[in-house]
C-alpha cells in the first residue's frame, strides 16, 4: 500500500467560466474533491491594462489534493490554464493543519487511481501569505483602498453571511449579518503593512467591523512577484 501523502487546499482564481475548464484538467489527474464559489476580481488602475483583471467577475475553486501531486499538476495548470499570461489567472496551494482521515484516504486514493508517480514537492521560491478581512457588507473598497496604499496589487472579493447569535454594537445598533470576505495574495514582507492599514480604515473598531487574519502560501503561479 502506497503511503499518504498530506493533503493540501489549492486556490484558483479565473474569470467567470473558466472554472469549468479548470476541473476538467484537474480531474484528467485523478482530483475531484472541489468546492466552487463567485467572487469579484480588483486590482490598481495602473495596471489593470497589463493584468487584464480590474472589476471582473471570477470562479473561485477551492480544491483538496495529495502533496505529491502539486508540482506536476502546477505545471500542466500553467501551460493549459494559460497563467503565465498576465491576466488569465491565479493558482496557490496553502498546507492544512488537519484533515478526516476517510477525507485523506478518497483524496489520495483517487489520485493514485491516474497512475501519477510520488514526486517531490516543489521548492518555494518566494514567501507568501493568503491576508482574509471580513467585513460589513459594502465596505471591501475601504478595504482595499487601505490594502493598496501599502503596496497590495489587488484582491479577490466573496459574498458571505455570518452565523451564529446576534451581537449588539454600542449604542444599540445590531451586527450586520451580511459579510464581504476580501482575500489579498502578497509578499510576506507586506503582510504586516497591509494588515495594519486596513485595521486602521476598516478594523474591529470602526464601521467596517473588519476581522483579519493571515494563512501561509506555498506555491504561486500566475502571478509574478512584481505584480504582487
């Protein structure tokens, strides 16, 4: 019996109706487990010519896939996704701290199923980090008007809804239910930067109630480092 691989979350990022073309590619290489989201691409006017993104819509793919099957699958993304063209899109593996055992076993079984051979993972090149800021519905151009003036490039925005009891502001006024949920893919050295103005323009205390929080990045591709 072949030994397990751990389990990673990849992220990709297309524009609307290219997603379909993304799982097809994925599952010719045994990765089925995928989970799909709208989202709305945004990134600073001076390079949107460049970048072909701008106020775009996206398919937003969250997929679960054995270590072993990044770097082969990375590759074949890049040439038939197109992502070293500017614009056409953005993939990324992050690691996961846990996973269901049953989960790990299908994932890893399915892709075993393709005949791919165990290869070593792909050495990281640059650092990265995943920055995530929900806040009130309607606020992500603060958000991302704070992101900006410390050096992000752009972002990704998903629509959500936040459950659970219904918290009281001060003086009365409810907590918003609706939630915009920006994700900002950026050089570490930015992390910090970035983090702390948007909590400044968009934090906890203001009327964003904006919560943050970052995740590591392993592998990048369709994004060069200049644009991030």
């Amino acid at each position: 019996m072949k030994e397990q691989s751990r389990i990673k979350l990849m992220v990709t990022i297309l524009d609307r109706g290219r997603g379909a073309r993304a799982v097809e590619l994925f599952a010719g290489a045994g990765i089925r487990q995928h989970y799909a989201t709208p989202g709305r691409g945004t990134a600073n006017s001076d390079i949107l010519d460049y970048l072909g993104l701008g106020e775009t819509e996206k398919d937003v793919l969250l997929t679960l896939l054995p270590e072993h099957a990044v770097p082969p699958l990375l590759a074949a993304a890049g040439k038939e996704l197109e992502l070293a063209t500017p614009g056409k899109g953005i993939l990324f593996t992050m690691p996961l701290s846990a996973v269901s055992g049953a989960v790990a076993q299908i994932v890893n079984r399915e892709v075993q199923r393709t005949g791919a051979e165990k290869e070593e993972p792909m050495q990281q090149k640059e650092k990265d980090d995943l920055i995530v800021v929900v806040v009130n519905s309607g606020c992500d151009d603060a958000v991302m008007s704070a992101a900006k003036s410390a050096g992000a490039r752009g972002g990704t925005i998903l629509h959500g809804r936040r459950l659970g009891a219904e918290g009281e502001k001060p003086g009365g006024s409810g907590v918003r239910p609706e939630k915009d949920i920006v994700a900002i893919l950026a050089p570490r050295e930015l992390r910090q930067p970035i983090m702390e103005a948007v909590n400044r323009e968009a934090g906890i205390a203001t009327e964003s109630h904006g919560v943050l929080f970052s995740l590591p990045v392993d592998e990048v591709i369709g994004l060069s480092r200049m644009e991030r």
